[in-house]
C-alpha cells in the first residue's frame, strides 16, 4: 500500500489537456445510474487491467466517489504474472 499512497493527493501533476479529458469522463458518469460499474481490460489481466482498476479505485475513493465499482478482466486464459505481488 505504500506505492499507492505515493499517487494520493498529487493529481495536481495532471496536465491540462488530460484534466479536461477526465473532467468530460467524469461529467459523462454523473448521468448514469448508481452504481457506476467500470472493467478496465487488457489482454491477458495479468498486469495492465490489474493496474488500471487498482488506480482508478484509489483515486475514486479519494475522491469520495463510493458508488463506483471497479472490476479488470482480459480476453485470453492464461497465467497469473508474478511480477504483480513481488
């Protein structure tokens, strides 16, 4: 948890152009029913989505958005990467 405490309260380091992008992303969730479900998707779920969703939860927690659930899958069986617990 350390590494992700390392993310918490630096979202001033986004720049503009991806602040906008986020704000229409968040604008857009404000008109769907609660609650949000979200699945980040990569190949294979053994890093990328894993990631991906871990962030995007951290971050919407921090941002007192509860009602959003995140989920990360992939479109091909296989191992699960090591390198994601060492």
């Amino acid at each position: 948890m350390e590494i992700l405490n390392q993310f918490k309260g630096k979202t001033d380091r986004i720049t503009q152009e991806r602040r906008a992008l986020l704000d229409r992303f968040t604008n857009m969730l404000s008109d769907f029913e609660r609650p949000i479900k979200v699945n980040f998707i990569c190949t294979h779920n053994s890093r990328r989505s894993q990631l991906a969703e871990l962030l995007f939860h951290v971050i919407s927690r921090e941002l007192g958005m509860e009602d959003i659930q995140s989920y990360s899958g992939g479109t091909e069986a296989t191992a699960f990467n090591s390198r994601m617990v060492d």
